[in-house]
C-alpha cells in the first residue's frame, strides 16, 4: 500500500493541512515541536 496524501484537520497544531507523498522516499524533517511526529501519529492511527 502507498501512501498518496495525508489530511489533518484539528489535530494537534494543525488545524487543516493536506500533505502530499511523491513516489520513492520522502523524509519529514523540521524543528522541534512543529508537528513532524504528529504525521506520523495520525498515519498510524488511521492504518490501525
């Protein structure tokens, strides 16, 4: 299964924010406390 667009509403610091995958290896990189592992959270939580 590939992963093609994650969606966020209300969650965390995000309010709404949509985030695209592009085939191959895509990283998530950032400063501390800027949501980075709240998209990998929520993609968790929807495959479970």
């Amino acid at each position: 299964m590939l992963i093609k667009s994650v969606e966020l509403k209300n969650v965390k610091s995000y309010s709404h924010e949509t985030i695209e995958f592009l085939e191959g290896i895509n990283g998530i990189c950032g400063q501390n406390g800027h949501g980075k592992s709240t998209i990998l959270e929520s993609i968790g939580y929807a495959l479970f």
